[in-house]
C-alpha cells in the first residue's frame, strides 16, 4: 500500500514547489537600457551601471552600510541613473558567510533524521583543525542536539524501502516542530539520494500538519552520497534561508520604493546568478556570492583579449583573493567549508560547515586594505586577520580608527595617496597613519617607516602564497599565467607579486577597484543538476540523457526556453575515497581525461579502473552581454605630478600620472604610480606600461 494512502494525504493540498520552482522569472524590463551590478563587501559597496544606449559605464565606491538599501540608493542617485531606465539589477553580498562566522541572524532550526543517524553532525568525518592540539574544538552544530528529531525508516543504497516511514513517527514529530517555534527545518535521510520518496512525504506531512516555515530536504539541496556532507548542507541551507528570504524580499521592496522594476538576480558562488526566488530557497549556493564576481569578470574580459591562462587577483579592504581562468572558464571545486579558517590561504580542514556545491576554486587569506598589523608576545610583527572594516577603517581615514592597518602603510610610504582617494572624495591623513605605526616601534620616523615597509612585505608574502596555491599546488606554472589585477588595493601590491611568482604580464582593468560589480552584470544565470552514479564509465549516455530531460523541466517552469548544457563529471580511480571533477567529453574520452588531469595534480596516473561518482549538467541562459570596460575620450592628457614613494624595494621621487587624463597608447617606464578613482597602480622600476582601451597591461 502507498505511504499517502496510509497517512490519508490529499494529493496536492499545500504541497510545496520545489526548490527555485515554480516562479517565472521575469526578463530584463522592457524599455530600460541599464544594468547595474551593487557588490556589498566588508568596506566598500561597489556599484556600476552599464548604459546599453550610450554604450557607457559609470562607478561608485561608497563605504558599506549597515542598511545595504541606504548605500544602493545613495549610488544610484549619484549615479544620476533614473529608475526607469534600469532593465537588470544584479546584487552580490557576504550576508551568508558574515551570518555562519558571527551565528547572528541564523534560523532557530531543526533536523529531521533517521532513527540512530541523530548525531551525524558532530560525528562528522575524523578530521581536526589542529592535528596536535588535544584542546582543539570543531565549531558548534548548527542544530542542537535536542533539536534534531529522529523518525524509523529506511532506504537501501540501492534506492529499495527497507522501512516504511509511519503516520505515528512522521505526525508526531511534525507536531512537536510546530509546538517548538522553529523558523526551518531539515530533512536528511540515509540513501535519499537514490530514493527521495521518505522526505517527500516528511515535507508534506509538515505542511500537512501546519507548518508554514522553510523546508530544506536533502534530495533537492544536495543529491549526492556521503550522509554527513549532504545531511551539513542541507542544515546550513536551513539556518540561512530565512533570513535570506527575508533580506533579499527586502532588498525588492526598497527597490520599488525607489520606483525600480527591473528583475533582481543574485550572484552564484559558481559565477552563474539566481533569481531571488531561487536564491531565497538555496542560500547555500551563495555563500562565496561576492568572490565569484570578479572571477567572472576575469573570465569575459580574458576571452576578450584572447588570454588563455589567467590567475586573477582580488584584493580589498578585508581579504585577497586569488583564482584561475583557463581558456575562459574558472576553475570549480564541489566541496567548500563555510565559516572555515584559513592558513596561508588554505582551507583548514574541519574548521568550518562542510557544504557541498558548485563553487569558484579561489585561495584567500586575511589581506586586505583594512587588515590590522599588530606585534606577537615574542615582538615580532604579525599581519591579520583581525580587519579595521569600514567602520571605523584604517586609521588614516579619520573615523576612529587607531589600529595601523596595510592601507596606512602605503599611505605611509607614499604608495597611495596621501592627501586622498576616490577622486577627493575621501580625505586622506598621512598623519593619522603614520602616529597609527608608531605605535608599534619605539624608534623615531626611519623606524616608522621600515615599519611600514614589513607590513607590505609580510602581506605581499601571505598574497603570494595564495597565489602558489591555485597555481603550483594545482600543477600549474605561474610563469605561463598572466595576472589579471583588481581590487581596491590589488594593483598595489601586483608588481611585488608578480616579481615574486615570475608572472611576466599583468593587466590592471578600468575601474579595477570596482571590477567584482562588473562581473555581476555579465554574469550568466545557471542551474545545476547532478545524480549519484558509483559505477563505470559505461553506458553514462542515458544517465545524462535523463539528467538534461529534468534540467529541462525545470528551465521550462521558471520561463526559460533558450539555454545551452554542460556536462561534467566526478571520478575517481576505484577504492580512493575523493574525487575529481572534470568535464565529460564522451564515453571514449573519460580514461583519457581523467588519467591527465591526475597526473597533473598529483604527478602520476594509475592503471586502476576509473569510477564515476556522480555526473552534472549545468543548464546556462547567456546573460546580456554589455560591452567590455573601455576608457572613456579625454580632451587633453594630464600631466603628471611627483611624489618620495617606497616603490620596488627603494624610497625615490616618482612619477604619478592620472589614469583617466591619458590617452589610449600612453606608455612609459616604472617606477611610477598610476591613479585611478578607484585604485592605484605602482608600477615596479623592472616594468613597462601602456594604457590600452580596456585598462592598463604591463610587462617585463
């Protein structure tokens, strides 16, 4: 007999939609020729506005707001852009992430699992953030214990019901959620990935009984094998949506306050955007929302000058970034951990939530302008990951701060300028930097500054060791990669870097410290559909076949009809415990692949069978395609003033030249310094440059 016969289920009374289904998705607004791309970070919201009628793009840095509307509107009333001419509005925000490393703003959730698999959370996998330290502590379960409730049933690995699930089990523990208040709960059940049937019926007897909250089940969030990965994402999808839900509906609302209409989409952590239906009911595939943006920008603008290795590098005012573009398409990794710590840019293993998805691989380390330098009990200095923020920022911008910080100590050593930033818009104190350093040396001012010179030095060398990671660790050779640099800060420190890694070209875009916002509304919207399949690469052909079928079905009832497919795998020789993901070209080719992407990470290849662990299909609408970054015509070059400036490891009179006053096919010798509105450039004495259309390219 069926299970809803059994609990005496109507068929389709309250049954939810599934995930990101069942709202067409509107098209960019009829009428409207501008898109604007709103990147709120730790320090800076960025905003940038592309007009599809003048072909022209305007930028606005403002300090983040702890109200992200206020800031948005603010913009966009600088930008003079009226509400009518918006047609697409894309938003990329650190919300997830800030709410997993502060547990501020998380859902008061439940978990609804197996009976005996209760404690999967903190049983977790055997890895140790400090492996020698005996105190060592994992960061709290999401869900209490008393909070996670237990129902008998059971699914086989082979997808067969082994134990039906009871009205007895399934009321009652809906019931006691209801009584408990919670906002969301979770639904994980063991081998759900190959049967769903059992959490089906679990959400339905929830919404049945009368529960009006989220619900997140594991077959929909995450349907791959591995009980503790899936039954951690689908809780950490749990804790966030509510307030995801809420913020982003919010963000809709201040928007039609200011008398926009156009649609709202989100940036992905795989660099594909969401709508916020979408997004409101997968948070989880937003957590690394606002790094993926500039990686995708990375991507349009080395398909444009036809680079074929990129390693892009991101640095703002609280963290660097670095990741890695090959023949257009970032590199993506399927495991992460949310609120983790990092080392040297390295994910520190069972430091943080085990989530499972699509993410842009990028390495990142506590460097940014507002990073805090501070010395240890033995007197030796240290950098990060303590970060001034935006409120109240670096010492030298006059709003509190105290703390000397890495953009005091290019403020005070000439790097950046001392006077102001942002065009003068934000008075700088070289004063204030300068008195923040001396509070670390008991020397006179040659101290101060030799001070300040070991902040660079040190965050330049855990920057390069970021860099080493996508690239070296990946069995990569930075020598062939060219550096595409962006960031408020990134263009600072690029020449150290690149001195250091053998990099012989960089390409420092327009606007680079605003860079992130414009991969945000060139951004393709994607969805991603996976299977589990344990077995050999034979016979795969209808395995995808029936992937595309659903991805289509789902494309279909959000309104799309016009997408292309990517299908991709995850492999692994048969009896290692991890595996690779790769793209699949063909049945013939999955040995091949698989055999040369081994050995590239790990210096060998195996005649082992090769097993295919689960299979994707990524479905991708093709977003506008707004024209490249191209710099606005000056009437009459500017010329350029000089400054005393440390610039690659000497304190000389240098060259400084205005970024918007030049003319395309400008070029000239470091050392100098290059300024821009949103960044500054410091060119080492070993380097060339030339002002080109879509920025500025320097070479060795």
């Amino acid at each position: 007999m069926l299970l809803r016969q059994l609990l005496n289920l109507p068929s389709r009374r309250d049954a939810p939609t599934r995930a990101g289904v069942g709202s067409h998705v509107a098209k960019p607004r009829p009428g409207g020729h501008v898109s604007v791309g709103v990147d709120i970070g730790g320090t800076f919201t960025d905003i940038i506005t592309f007009d599809g009628a003048t072909g022209t793009l305007e930028v606005r840095k403002l300090p983040t707001s702890r109200n992200p509307s206020l800031a948005i509107e603010s913009g966009l009333k600088e930008l003079a852009t009226e509400p009518d001419e918006i047609s697409l509005f894309t938003h990329a925000t650190t919300m997830a992430t800030n709410a997993l490393l502060t547990h501020f703003g998380l859902a008061r959730a439940a978990l609804v699992t197996n009976d005996g698999f209760r404690d999967v959370l903190e049983i977790g996998r055997q890895r140790r953030p400090e492996l020698y330290d005996l105190g060592t502590r994992r960061p709290p379960p999401l869900v209490e214990r008393r909070h996670r409730f237990t129902v008998r049933c059971r699914v086989g690995a082979d997808g067969s019901v082994l134990e039906d699930l009871t009205h007895g089990d399934a009321g009652s523990v809906a019931k006691r959620i209801i009584e408990g208040g919670f906002d969301s709960v979770a639904v994980s059940f063991l081998n759900s990935y190959v049967n769903p049937e059992h959490e089906r019926l679990m959400r339905e007897v929830l919404r049945y009984e009368g529960f009006r909250g989220h619900i997140s089940i594991s077959s929909e969030v995450d349907r791959e094998y591995r009980e503790f990965e899936r039954t951690s994402t689908t809780v950490v999808n749990a804790v966030l949506a509510p307030m995801t839900a809420s913020y982003l509906s919010g963000l809709q609302a201040s928007l039609r306050r200011m008398k926009v209409r156009a649609p709202v989409y989100v940036m992905n952590s795989d660099g594909g955007v969401s709508t916020v239906a979408t997004a409101s009911a997968r948070p989880v595939m937003t957590i690394e929302s606002g790094p993926a943006a500039g990686v995708v920008a990375s991507s349009k603008l080395a398909r444009q000058l036809g680079l074929r290795k990129v390693l892009t590098f991101d640095m703002g005012g609280t963290t660097a970034k670095a990741g890695t573009v090959v023949d257009g398409d970032p590199d993506i990794t399927r495991e992460f951990e949310a609120a983790g710590r990092t080392h040297s840019g390295r994910s520190i293993r069972g430091s943080g939530y085990a989530v499972r998805g699509s993410f842009i691989d990028i390495a990142e380390v506590s460097a940014g302008g507002g990073t805090v330098a501070w010395l240890d009990e033995a007197g030796q200095l240290q950098v990060g990951p303590e970060s001034a923020g935006s409120d109240p920022g670096p010492a030298c911008y006059g709003r509190g701060g105290k703390e000397p910080t890495v953009t005091d100590a290019n403020v005070a050593t000439g790097r950046l300028n001392p006077r102001h930033l942002l065009g003068g818009e934000m008075p700088i104190d070289v004063r204030l930097a300068t008195r923040s350093l001396r509070k670390l040396s008991a020397g006179g001012e040659s101290a101060v500054a030799e001070l300040a010179k070991g902040v660079i030095r040190l965050v330049n060398d855990g920057m390069a060791k970021a860099i080493s990671i996508v690239s070296v660790e990946r069995g990569r050779d930075p020598r062939e990669f060219t550096m595409v640099a962006f960031g408020g800060a990134g263009p600072i420190h690029s020449c150290d870097l690149a001195d250091e890694m053998g990099i012989g070209e960089i390409i420092v875009p327009l606007h680079a410290g605003l860079f992130s916002a414009y991969g945000l509304i060139v951004g393709d919207l994607t969805r991603s559909f996976s299977a589990p399949v344990m077995d050999s690469p034979k016979a795969l052909k209808r395995r995808f076949d029936e992937l595309e079928d659903e991805a289509q079905r789902e494309m279909e009832r959000e309104g799309f009809r016009r997408y292309r497919t990517e299908r991709f795998m995850e492999a692994r020789y048969l009896g290692q415990s991890h595996e690779l993901l790769l793209p699949y070209g063909g049945e013939g080719g999955v040995r091949r692949g698989f055999d040369m992407r081994h050995k590239a990470l790990y210096g060998y290849s195996s005649p082992d069978p090769v097993q295919i662990v689960n299979i994707g299909v990524r479905a991708r609408v093709v977003g506008p395609e707004p024209a490249g970054l191209r710099q606005k015509r000056v009437s009459r070059p500017s010329q350029p003033t000089t400054r005393k400036a440390w610039v690659g490891g000497t304190t000389q009179e240098v060259d400084v030249f205005t970024r918007e006053g030049m003319f395309q096919g400008d070029s000239g010798r470091g050392p100098c310094i290059i300024e821009e509105y949103d960044s500054t450039l410091v060119v080492n004495p070993s380097w060339t440059w030339r002002a080109e259309e879509f920025g500025t390219r320097l070479e060795r």
